[in-house]
C-alpha cells in the first residue's frame, strides 16, 4: 500500500539538507505517497519559499499555511494562500508564538476563512503550560464545527489521554501521534480508530521510525491501514479536495 503523512515540515534536518528534492526521496523510499506540508516557523518567508518549491508537486504535497494571528496582515496573507496557492489548510503553533489555543478573537478571523473554504487546522496540542493543552483546543474545535481540527502529538507528553477524550466527543477532532509514545499512541489507536492520522513531524524524525510505530499500535491490518493512510485519504474526501 501507499502510505501518507499528516505532520511534515519543510525544513534541514541539522546540518543535512532536507529541501523538497531530498524530502521526495526520502518519501519515495518509505512509500509515502502524500504529506501535509507546512514551514517550520509562521515567518513569512518561510511560507513563501515552501509554496514556491513545492510547484509542480502538488500530487505529493498538500501544503498548510503557518500563521501568526499576532501578524497584522495575517488573515489577508492567508486568504491570499489559499486562494492563490491552494493552500489546503492552517497550522496554528501557540506555544512558539505565544497565545492561547482558545484566544477567540485572534484566532477566529483565520478560522473564518477555514469554514469558509472547507479547510482543515493543525494545532500544536502539547502539555507545554499555559497555551497549548486539548481542552483549550476543544473549545477553539467547538466554535468552530465544520471545521476539522488536529491536535498534532496529542497532547504530549502529560495530556494524551484528555486528547483522547477530545477526540471522541468531537467529531471534527483528530489526532496524529507525531512525538508521542507507543503506550499514548496505542490507547488512541484502540479508542479512535477512525481519526487517528499518522504523523513523522519531520525534518525530526523519519518516516521509518513512524511506520514502525503505527505497527506495532494496531492490532490488525484493517486499523493498520486506516492509521497509516486510509484516514487521511476519508478527510481530503471529506473536505471536498481534489488532489
């Protein structure tokens, strides 16, 4: 089977160059067929060059915008995006940029734009206080209902199991288990089968080392394949993408 990559950034990996040619690779070998893709950082020349350098790939890369809701001219530039870019969706980082995942009034004017065009959010979901945890990211999700949100790794590394509890009463609300254990991962995978989306967030890990955890947290083929794939393909169907 062909796999896919909810959680991958474009980025150097220390000293080794990781730019889309290289990336490609390194999907070609692992099998993977497609990634969200989005910057490292919200800076606007980071959004910028991965939308320039993933032209003529659009079969592989399903690009997110990183915003700042901080940045003045942030819900025009991403309006811009996806209009122009077929930018698919908006990833939201509230620990590096230093705001609330519930701050309403500075994240609901992107989140517009999201309900406007289908789109899905990726929010950083971390145990890291005071901004990023699954129940302040439920509540943004909960304003928000037809708009899908994933908490990227979960909750990690304390919050696993109040994201898991997010998930399951919030039927916009997936997972993807970037950076998290096995033992977080597993109990995610036997809970919610059906949202639960993989995810490498390299240039930091690889796409191997995911794969081999997505095995060894499913218990048979058929969760196996929607975990590593078949997930991720039901949301782009969802959400009326053609790609």
């Amino acid at each position: 089977m062909k796999y896919m990559d909810a959680h991958v950034h474009l980025k150097n990996r220390n000293d080794e160059v990781l730019d889309v040619n290289a990336l490609l690779k390194e999907m070609d070998s692992a099998e993977i067929e497609k990634v969200f893709l989005m910057p490292a950082t919200s800076k606007l020349e980071d959004n910028e060059m991965m939308l320039e350098a993933i032209k003529g790939h659009e079969d592989r890369f399903i690009p997110f915008a990183f915003m700042n809701p901080y940045h003045p001219d942030c819900v025009e530039r991403f309006r811009r995006y996806v209009c122009e870019n077929g930018v698919k969706g908006l990833k939201l980082h509230p620990v590096i940029d230093a705001y609330p995942a519930d701050r309403a009034y500075m994240l609901d004017p992107l989140l517009t734009i999201c309900d406007e065009y289908h789109l899905h959010c990726i929010m950083h979901c971390t145990s890291d206080a005071p901004n990023s945890s699954p129940l302040q990211a439920e509540r943004t999700a909960r304003r928000w209902p037809k708009v899908t949100f994933q908490l990227a790794h979960m909750g990690g590394c304390w919050l696993a199991d109040d994201a898991i509890k997010v998930c399951l009463r919030n039927d916009n609300i997936y997972l993807d288990g970037s950076t998290v254990s096995l033992s977080a991962v597993k109990r995610a995978v036997k809970a919610c089968p059906d949202k639960f989306l993989m995810g490498t967030d390299i240039p930091f890990y690889h796409f191997e080392m995911e794969k081999l955890k997505m095995r060894l947290a499913a218990d048979d083929e058929c969760t196996l394949d929607k975990i590593m794939g078949g997930n991720m393909q039901a949301l782009i169907e969802e959400r009326g993408w053609q790609i």
